[in-house]
C-alpha cells in the first residue's frame, strides 16, 4: 500500500508527519517500510540522517534508471529510504515533458514488491508532480492547520481530485499543529470531530535537532507519539478496507 502525505500549501507539518507515519510503519506494524522524499528540499532524508551525496534523483525517475539503487538503510528497523536532492526541483517539468502520466505510479509497483508500505513525503502545491502521485497513491493523507487557508487548501485538493477521470483516490485530512489553546482552533476542531489530530509540540520541533522520528525520541506513552501511533492505527483500518 502506498500511502502520500501531501498538501497544496506548505507549511502544514507535512514533513514530520510523514517521517513519524515511516517510524510507526515500521516500528509498530512491524512493516517492511520504504519512506520515498519526493521533495526537493529533502528535509525528509535529513531526519532521517542522510545527506545529499549527488543529484541523482531526478534522473532516476524520468530516465529508464533503477531508483531502488538509491535506496539507503536507516538506523530504524524495517525502515529505508529513497532520499530527495535538490535536482527534484525541475521535476515538474520534467514530467511535463515526458509526458507520461503514470510514470510515478509504475515506479512505486515496481518498489513496492519488496516493502509493505511506501511513504511518499511530496512537495506542495497542485502540480504534475502532484497528479503523479495522486495517481500512484491508495490512500493521501492531507495535513490541515484548524485554519481558513489551509481548510481551503484542502477544498482545493478535493476539487482537483474530483475532476479526475477513473478511480478515485482516498483523501484522509488529518488535523495538524494543533493549539487547543486557541479559540479558531477548538472551532475548527469541534466542526470535524472525527478527523485525527496531531498536537501542536515542541517535541515534534526536536525531530529536525535529533534527526530522528518522534518515536525515536520520546516512549511510546507519551502525548506526542501516542497522537502518531492513533493516527497510524486510523490509516492502518483504513487501508484493510
């Protein structure tokens, strides 16, 4: 199953959710877990302690490459990573060029023969990068600040999604950096009881400083990990179906 932490709007927590959901996959579930940064900052791979070693990444998706040789080992069992470079900024146009709508999709069937889950950090904003993805993805998970533009942008998501010709894809919004301390927030929170939260903590900040998922930080009967390990669970039944 190939799951897509995605938002059209930077600036969501969409980076840190996507390492903690790679953690809880491989941790948790005990998965064979492949956590794919797709976006160009790589601040995905630096969590998880990579650094960039060239500007292969493009090239091994839009070229007849193999990306699984990019693959490396991370110090969480069961976990590895496809890591981002800076050459994934031209992908739009790459993409736009090749031509090929399913490119992406095809490359994540061939990758997932060999892991349980595939997590795909993507870069934000309604692109070609992005309908390749949404393409490629069962199930995107769609950080939302309890906040007007960032509520909008996932009404935008839904929009775009719905134009879509054949199957559609399972859009699962999930509440993030959230601060009960604030009124907006709590309203936003009680007109959509049943999405997960994700709190807003300094423990998540910590994840950039450590270079390590939440889980590695912190035991599991803490608030911080505990909100990660409900939402995995959510996604997890979610998927079964």
């Amino acid at each position: 199953m190939i799951i897509a932490v995605y938002s059209a709007k930077g600036g969501v927590g969409k980076t840190t959710l996507a390492v903690n959901l790679a953690w809880a996959s491989a941790t948790l579930s005990s998965r064979r877990t492949l956590l794919w940064d797709l976006d160009a900052q790589a601040a995905a791979s630096y969590i998880l302690g990579q650094e960039p070693t060239g500007r292969r990444a493009q090239q091994s998706i839009i070229r007849d490459a193999d990306p699984s040789k990019l693959i490396q080992p991370t110090a969480i069992d069961r976990l590895d990573l496809l890591p981002a470079d800076d050459s994934l900024r031209d992908l739009d146009l790459a993409f736009h060029g090749l031509g090929k709508r399913k490119r992406l999709a095809k490359i994540a069937a061939n990758l997932a023969q060999d892991y349980d889950r595939i997590i795909i950090d993507c870069p934000p904003g309604l692109t070609d990068t992005s309908d390749q993805i949404l393409r490629a993805s069962d199930l995107v998970v769609v950080p939302v600040i309890p906040a007007a533009l960032s509520r909008r942008s996932l009404d935008v998501i839904k929009r775009h999604v719905g134009r879509k010709k054949g199957p559609q894809v399972m859009l699962a919004p999930v509440f993030s950096m959230v601060d009960r301390r604030r009124a907006l927030h709590l309203a936003e929170l009680d007109r959509h009881k049943s999405w997960p939260i994700i709190p807003m903590a300094s423990a998540y900040e910590r994840m950039s400083e450590e270079r390590a998922p939440i889980g590695v930080l912190f035991p599991q009967s803490s608030p911080a990990v505990e909100a990660v390990a409900a939402l995995w669970r959510r996604l997890e039944k979610a998927l079964a179906k």
